[in-house]
C-alpha cells in the first residue's frame, strides 16, 4: 500500500481482482500518472505497493456510494462485470444486477463527484450477422444474447448521464493473472496439444482478439488524455479462433494435425455467440496513440509469464 499523494488525480478502478483490473493496476503504478484506488468485493489479490485497495460491493449502493463519496476519484475506470457469456444468460437476474444495477450505483455516485467515467463494453453488443465486421464506433448494436443486452444497457446509462464520460469497447480479451483460474485459446490450445489431444476448434467465427495488457494500455490512454466518446480498443488482426490455435501452435512447435476444423453449429451453447465481429481501431489510434500487440506478440507475452509463473 502507498500513502497518499495529493499532487496526483486519482484513479478508481472496480473489478481489480480480474484480468484487466489487475493489469491496469500494475501499469498505472509504473507510470507513476495517478493515485491509485484498487477496488473488490472480496480481499486483494493483488501484490506488490503503490497502491491502496478498497472492499467495494458495486451492487450494494449505499457501500458504492460511501465509497466514491469517501474517496471522490478524478478518474473511474469500471471495469467489473459479469462476463461468462453462458453464465449470463442462464441466470439472467444475477447478470443484470452485476452489470446493469451496479453500473447504475457507479454512475450516480460518481456525478457527485465529477468523475470521468471510463465503462469498458465488449463486440458483443452487435449481431456479428449484418456483415458490417470489423465494426467501427459508428455501428448500430444489436446484441444476440443477454451479456450483450446488459453491456449496452449499461452503455446507455453511461451516455445519458451528466458525465464526462468514455466507452472502451473490445474483443475476446486473453491473458492470465495471478489467482486467476479462467482459461483462454491459447493456454487450451497449449494444453490440449502437449497432452496429445484433437481438438475441434471453430473456423466460422471472427474476432480481433485482444491481449490483457493492451486493453489496460487503451483505458489509461482515454484516463491521461481525459478522452470523451466511444472508442474501440482490441487487436487488429481479424481471425478465426482456428487461426489463433494454429498460430499458438506454430508458437510452441506443437502438432497442428491434431487441430480439426469445424464451425459453430456443432456446438450447443446456452447463449448464442455473434459470428463475424472484430473492430476498426483507426479512431484509437489516431485519437489516443493506442497500438495494440498482434496475435504472435500476444502468444509471446504470455508464454514468458507462464514460464515466471511456474518459477
């Protein structure tokens, strides 16, 4: 923990415990930019110093508005959500409250105090079937599942709200974490194919996927720059989940015979996924000098940190 310092703004962040909270949390103490306020429901799992970190139940809004009120940050990057995609639309009443209610609590809380409001959203706002991918800030949603339809309600809220406010939208994030249990693509691709494994993996869906770390940069860049709007903040490179388990593949010199080709209506998932999306990041490039790692990059990111991990 640090002492605080009142020559820095200070910066909120909800959901620390996660990926992106976490990673935020180590960038924003190298840079060395903002007083940062990590918050969680349960204990930290962070490590290290130079920070502070706040017990925050976002659904409860007497304990958000305690908080925010208590510490009345400059900067709020929320990024706390409920995310599995199958877990939203099976219990739909435990999803709208993670992201809807509680993104209502946050909204009000930081108008008292003049937060910018920076709310992380997802691609799957849109149907990934009007063949409009990759989509820019422009498009018009049309979610296809309930995660989608309770990030862009929560948009919404953002948008009709008397803050300076952003919206990072992004795409299929991976990474790890320390105490994170949740896997991705590339340590299943990995895995399965170290264990000798097939695989069935699907060449009908279209992301721009993007690395942990990337999306942390982005949210900071809007943060320093105080940016307004929606911005796009994923990869660039559009691809097939079966090009990213022969990349990873070809990353590790595993055997890609073991990798099969098929397409999405093979699968039978509680929530229906949008096929074809990905992102046009022109405006964060231009706007917020945001470059995001290609894939290979991304693979070679992680595969050090597995290595440290295990060290």
């Amino acid at each position: 923990m640090s002492t605080p310092n009142p020559n820095k703004p200070k910066i909120l962040i909800t959901g620390a415990n996660g990926l992106l909270g976490q990673k935020l949390v180590d960038q924003l103490i190298n840079q060395g930019n903002f007083e940062v306020i990590a918050t969680g429901r349960g204990p930290s799992r962070l490590s290290g110093k130079g920070f502070h970190y706040q017990m925050l139940d976002i659904e409860d809004q007497a304990n958000v508005e305690e908080v925010i009120g208590n510490i009345q940050p400059d900067v709020l990057i929320h990024g706390a959500a409920m995310t599995h995609v199958d877990e939203c639309e099976l219990n739909q009443e435990a999803c709208y409250l993670a992201n809807v209610t509680a993104t209502r609590f946050l909204v009000s809380a930081a108008e008292k105090v003049n937060a910018h409001f920076i709310f992380v959203s997802t691609d799957f706002i849109f149907s990934g079937e009007d063949g409009m991918n990759p989509y820019d800030e422009n498009a018009s949603p049309e979610p296809v599942n309930f995660y989608g339809q309770t990030k862009l309600e929560g948009e919404e809220l953002v948008k009709n709200s008397a803050l300076s406010w952003a919206i990072a939208r992004t795409v299929l994030v991976y990474g790890i974490a320390p105490g994170l249990s949740r896997s991705n693509i590339i340590l299943w691709v990995k895995s399965s194919l170290e264990q000798g494994k097939e695989i069935q993996v699907v060449d009908d869906q279209v992301r721009t996927p993007t690395l942990a770390e990337d999306l942390a940069a982005g949210c900071i860049l809007i943060a320093e720059k105080r940016a307004t709007g929606i911005f796009n903040i994923s990869g660039e490179e559009l691809l097939t989940p079966y090009d990213m388990a022969i990349q990873t593949a070809d990353f590790f010199g595993l055997d890609k015979t073991l990798i099969r080709r098929t397409d999405s209506t093979r699968f039978t998932q509680p929530a229906k996924r949008p096929i074809k999306t990905g992102f046009i990041i022109d405006k964060a490039r231009k706007q917020l000098g945001f470059e995001p790692k290609t894939f290979q990059a991304g693979i070679g990111i992680l595969a050090k940190q597995i290595i440290l991990a295990r060290s």
